[in-house]
C-alpha cells in the first residue's frame, strides 16, 4: 500500500511534509484536502477526529504532526537524503532547530495571520506586537547562527530546513525580514531555491487569495 498524505498545499504544516517527500521523491498518494474531495475530509476525520493535517497513512500505521511524520520518513522510507542523522546525538542539533522554527516562527507568525481573522473588535494588538518582537528576536539569532552555514545545520539540506521554508517563507509576509539581517534574507532566498521547496511553493499559488492579511504581489 502506497503511503497517503491528507494535506493542503497552501498549509504551512503541510509544505514542511511535502518538501521532505519531495526531497526524496517518495512515491505517495495526495490526498488534497477541500471541496473538490469531499472523501477525503471525511477519511481525515475517521483517522484523525481532531482534523488537524497533515497526515499520514502508511500501511496500517497513521502518522500525526509534521515533525513526527518527518521523522518517521527518515525511518521507514530515507531516500537518498534521510533528513535526520542516524547517529541519535548529531540528530539532536537538528531537532533543535526543527523546534525553533515550529515555535518561534511559524507560532508568531501564525498569531499574526489568525488576528486577521477575527472581528475587528476582537483583535489582540498586544499580542501581536509581542508575536511581531518574536520574529525580529528570531530573525536576529537566526542570522548569527548563519554566518557560516548554508543550511540550519552546516552543509546538508535536513528537516531543520523542511521546517524552515514555510515558516520564513510566510513570516516574512506578514513581518519582513530586515535587511540588518543578511543572512536570514538570504537563507530564505535558498529554501526559496530549493527544487523541493519552489514545487510546494508552486502548488500552492492558486490559493494565494485566501493569505488573510493579504498576499505581497512577491515570492
């Protein structure tokens, strides 16, 4: 049975998954979540009653959350680039980065994007000015970690990266990277590079309208 990812192109989440399966070129069947596959949102549901996604399904085995399905590629189908060391104490740094962008850019960002969402009166300026001091904390120890790596960790293209690219790619619309930050910027502009990554970017532009805080015309 082949592996089933239950995703949508346009979720941050989601692109961190399918940029390792396309790392790889791991065969798999998308399930793309919406109108158009009614099924496949109720299959979610049945798997998952949260209806959080992604998700995955490999054989008998349903996988949760980003991380955990990355990892769990890394085990079961490596590839040519297994993403995360075998050796468990040279994994550790990649983990850690991993978690970095989860929590410290993808959370505020999201924060931001989720404001726009509610009714005006409803809005949380505070919390907002707090997400955006975040991601400039972020960016500026991101830059000095930076100086002297292509990637999050040295050389190799890793998960950390998978989690990267939709967290940088979507937090710098909604609070841009600045340029007293080169090597962020740049760093950012390679994930952007990367075939891997460009493919997500890609098959998710037909749904650029629905960016609450609205889209830049870029990228």
């Amino acid at each position: 049975m082949s592996l089933q990812l239950y995703a949508h192109p346009f979720s941050s989440y989601c692109q961190k998954v399918l940029v390792a399966l396309y790392e790889n070129g791991t065969p798999f069947t998308y399930r793309v979540l919406g109108p158009d596959d009614a099924k496949a949102g109720e299959e979610l549901a049945a798997l998952w009653p949260l209806k959080r996604f992604p998700v995955l399904v490999d054989g008998k085995e349903t996988i949760l959350e980003s991380t955990v399905i990355i990892e769990h590629l890394s085990l079961a189908h490596p590839g040519r680039n297994g993403l995360l060391p075998t050796d468990a104490k040279a994994a550790l740094p990649v983990r850690m980065m991993d978690r970095f962008f989860d929590n410290y850019v993808m959370t505020p960002m999201q924060r931001i994007v989720f404001d726009h969402i509610r009714e005006p009166k409803d809005r949380d300026p505070y919390g907002v000015a707090e997400a955006r001091a975040m991601l400039d904390a972020a960016y500026q120890w991101l830059d000095g970690r930076l100086a002297s790596r292509e990637w999050a960790c040295g050389r190799d293209f890793g998960m950390a990266d998978c989690a990267a690219a939709p967290s940088l790619f979507y937090a710098d619309w909604v609070h841009e990277i600045d340029v007293a930050f080169p090597n962020t910027r740049a760093y950012r502009a390679r994930l952007l590079a990367r075939p891997s990554f460009a493919r997500a970017v890609d098959e998710a532009r037909p749904f650029r309208s629905w960016f609450p805080p609205g889209a830049p015309d870029r990228d």
